[in-house]
C-alpha cells in the first residue's frame, strides 16, 4: 500500500527554486564581470553595468534564501531541522557507506527508503553550507571595497584585512564552479535515486510529498 507523506514544506521548496535561480544568475553574471564575452559598441550601450546590477541583486536575494532557510532549520518540521543535519547521529556514517557503494555500482540492492534527506545529502549539504557562507563573505568583502559603512565590514569588508582582494575574487570564482559541479551532480543522483527508490524524489521539491510504500 502506497502513503503520500509531506516532506518539505514551503519554506524548505520556495528557498530551494530561489536559490537554483540565482546560483544560475550570479554563475553567469559572474563569469561575465570576470571575463566580458559581449562588448559594448557605443557609449550608450551599459552591458557591465546591468551584469553588475543584476548579479547584485541576485547575491541579495540569495542571501535572504539562505538566511531563511537557516531560520527554517529552526523552526519548521523534523525533516527541515538542523538535528536532520547532525552527521554523527547513529548509524548515520553506516548509512552513507551504505548509499555510496550504491552510488558507485559497488551495491546492487538500493537502501530502505527515506522519508527525508539520506546520509550522503547530510553531509554533502553540510559542506555546501560552509560554502555558501564563504561564498557570500567574499562576495561582500569585494563589494565592501567600493561601499563603506559598518554594515559591509561586518557582512564580509573584515575579510580584506587577512586576505587580498584577489584572493578572495579566486576563491570566489572557484566555488562558483564548486556550485555547478554540485548542482550537475545533485540533479543526476536525484533523479536515479527516484528511479530506484519510486518515492516521488523528484516531484516532492515541487509538491512537497513522498510516497513510500507502507509496511
């Protein structure tokens, strides 16, 4: 017997799509301010402006989703909470040995279904977290270079008193590819998990359901 159960409420869905949005738009506006493949033929035409415009809008927003979804660890249900994160809970590293060798064709038989993230998405999200911190430290501390003020220093402006602006610009620029390997990879295991486990993987980041087979 098939039971619907809610999984990701809306907070959990609505931070997710913003955050897929604009990881797109600051990797492209990004990797445009970084390196210009469309030049500007009159005085008139403002393409870095608006690249620059737009990326920074975007970082905002992504900062908000982030901060949001930070807060929803906190108060939305036990599938969103940060204790769903802890990666020393028991048998959690068993877990994740488990759905690797699936994940790498060591293991035929796929493990029991989940209702919410696997061992594996704790701990690869864990470190997308940390890299979404860095991200957006770095990308306020190069902003804070051309805005003063309490509120850059504090977002990230400290940051250029322990390293250099081109430091932080490369490390910013390589977790941008961080990101697009991540997304790639996130997509592809998504939707072969889906396939073995038919539980709706792919349709509850929409719906917010699962559906599992009832014992």
């Amino acid at each position: 017997m098939l039971k619907r159960v809610y999984i990701w409420e809306f907070p959990v869905r609505m931070t997710h799509w913003i955050n897929v949005l604009c990881i797109a738009v600051l990797s492209v506006t990004g990797y445009y301010i970084g390196n210009p493949f469309i030049y500007a033929t009159s005085t008139d035409q403002y393409i870095m402006g608006w690249m620059r415009f737009i990326h920074f809008v975007a970082a905002y927003l992504f900062t908000v989703s982030f901060l949001i979804r930070i807060y929803w660890s906190l108060a939305g249900n036990q599938y969103a909470s940060w204790k769903a994160f802890n990666p020393f809970a028991p048998g959690r590293f068993k877990e994740l040995m488990d759905i690797t060798k699936f994940y790498l064709f060591i293991k035929k038989e796929p493990p029991k279904a989940t209702l919410g993230h696997t061992a594996c998405a704790t701990y690869v999200y864990l470190g997308l977290f940390v890299l979404f911190v860095v991200e957006i430290l770095t990308g306020f501390a190069l902003y804070s270079q051309s805005h003063v003020g309490l509120l850059w220093n504090v977002m990230g402006g400290w940051m250029l008193m322990i390293f250099s602006a081109p430091t932080l610009r490369l490390y910013h620029h390589l977790i941008m590819w961080f990101l697009i390997a991540f997304a790639i990879a996130h997509v592809y295991i998504s939707w072969f998990y889906d396939k073995v486990e038919k539980a709706d993987v792919m349709n509850s980041i929409f719906s917010g359901y699962k559906t599992l087979e009832e014992k």
